[in-house]
C-alpha cells in the first residue's frame, strides 16, 4: 500500500464529524476543493470507497466507519504526546522555509514576523522572496506564499487575506503634466508602467467585478519586475502604475500618488499560504499562518 499521510486522515475524520465537505473546509480554514482531493487521494491509496456523496449530504461506508473507529484512539494519544512537547517551559525547535511574493512578503510576512519570533523563538525561519512560478517541493520550501488561483491543485491552501484590490495610480506631478485620464479609452494617451511576471510576461491591467471584468493590454515604454521599483517611478512622476491598493496605502495616504480610474478598481484572489498535505501538522507553519489570518481579520486553524 502507498503512504498515507497524516493530513489525509484528519481531513477524512473531519468531514465524518461535519457530514459535509463544505463545513470541514470552513473548520479546517481549507478550501473546498483541497478537502475533496485529501479525502479522494486517501481513498485512492486505500483502494475503497470512504464516503458516501449526495448532491445533499455525505455519509460513511462501512470501510470508512470501521477506519474512523479505529483512528480515533491513534489520534487522541498523537494529540496528548504533542501537548506534551510543547507544554510550557518546553523549546520548539525545528525549521521553516518558505517562498513568498514580493508584495505578500511586505503586507503580511513583515507585520507577522515579531509575533512569529516571540511566539517560536527557537525554530529557524527562511524567506526566500521571489515572484517566479515555484515548485516548493522540488526546491526544499515547506510552504509558499501566491494567490489563490496560481496555487497548484494537489496543495492544501489556506486563506492568508481577504480579495486583493488593484488600482491605478500616479503622481500629482505626472498628473498635472498628462492630464487625468478617466477611461479604458484614454490610457492610450498615457505611458503605463509595465509590470512584468515571474515568467517576464507584462501583466494585462484588469478592471471592473466578476463579470464585467475587462482585461487591456496597455501602452508604456518602461517595464519593471519589482513592484518596490515601479512604486519610485509612479511617485517620481514616469507614468501610471497599477497596484494592489494595500501596497500603496502609505503613497494615498501621504499624497505622492493619487488613484484615477477608481470606479473601475479590480477585485484579485486572496493570498493563500500553500504545502503539501504532509505538512499540514508543522506547528511552526501553523502558528505563521495563524498569526497572519489574525492579523488579517481572520479566524485562526482548528487544533489538530
């Protein structure tokens, strides 16, 4: 028989518990999608059917009684052997590295890291910055940091934020120069700072909410791959740029840059902390990811 993991056998458990995918992944702060894949990978590496699925309700097959019975005593003695190690005056050593975006390490690594340093004062924290397509298995990260829908499918992934919103903005300075423009038809008149991707493809400006979302290819004569760098040129009066809102809070606030186009704003997927499913149980990835959902307004994991 192939190796189960862990991680595999909670999410089953929990879904029996809840009767339904839906409210496990609500419990488990997973998405929908990543419980229906642990519980169909672990049914697959059983070779038997576990769960019994209704466009209505969720039930167990006999196999998958008898599993849940039998797991039950294994899980409550992991449970009391793990509040045993990290009972207080007890160190919590280990290692955890990860792989973040650049604009995700600046609005949510940096404002948890106090937190995560006193809370895990002994575990070893790599963060690796980078905005290229990662495969975190491959190259030795326990977790990364993307949005949402850039997140591979057999990963687990765990909301770190709400929707992202993307806006244009530019300087007084520039502004007063071109003129504002107020819509899609008049940033052809405008040097538009290109954004480009981990891939080096320049990043289509979008506009407007879920269906009426339009996407442009827009002018510019300078491309950048670094949202810091494209920051400076905005405020230093190159072009336009377009960013996400929360990565310019400081620019708004203070008046070096000033949105335009602001009825048309974008709403992007949320930033997901990503791993594989036998990571699920590292207890220095959880407290990162918990202190971050906080921090963000969100509801902290379940305890395993």
């Amino acid at each position: 028989m192939q190796r189960i993991d862990f991680a595999d056998l909670q999410v089953f458990l929990t879904v029996l518990r809840c009767r339904s995918f839906k409210l496990a992944a609500i419990e488990l702060g997973l998405s929908s999608s990543a419980v229906s894949h642990a519980v169909r990978r672990l049914e697959t590496r059983l070779g038997a059917r576990l769960l019994n699925r209704t466009s209505r309700a969720v039930s167990s097959t006999a196999l998958g009684m008898d599993l849940a019975e039998r797991l039950a005593g294994g899980f409550d003695a992991i449970s009391s052997a793990l509040e045993t190690i990290n009972a207080p005056g007890r160190g919590r050593f280990g290692e955890l590295r990860i792989n973040v975006f650049a604009d995700a390490a600046h609005l949510l690594i940096t404002p948890a890291l106090q937190a995560f340093s006193e809370r895990c004062a002994d575990v070893k924290l790599t963060i690796v910055i980078e905005d290229r397509p990662v495969d975190i298995t491959a190259e030795g990260f326990d977790a990364g940091v993307r949005y949402g829908h850039l997140v591979p499918e057999d990963m687990i992934a765990v909301p770190l934020s709400g929707d992202q919103q993307w806006i244009i903005a530019a300087s007084p300075d520039y502004l007063e120069r071109r003129g504002t423009p107020y819509t899609f038809s008049d940033l052809a008149q405008h040097n538009c700072l290109q954004l480009l991707l981990g891939n080096n493809a320049s990043f289509r400006w979008e506009f407007g909410k879920a269906e009426n979302t339009v996407t442009m290819n827009v002018p510019g004569l300078i491309s950048i791959k670094d949202t810091a760098t494209t920051i400076s040129a905005a405020r230093a009066g190159l072009g336009l740029g377009y960013f996400l809102e929360s990565r310019i809070e400081e620019e708004l606030t203070q008046g070096t840059l000033v949105k335009v186009l602001g009825d048309f704003a974008a709403y992007g997927a949320p930033f997901h902390m990503y791993y594989s499913s036998r990571r699920h149980g590292h207890p220095a990835l959880r407290e990162l990811v918990n202190i971050i959902r906080q921090q963000n307004g969100l509801q902290s994991l379940p305890e395993l």
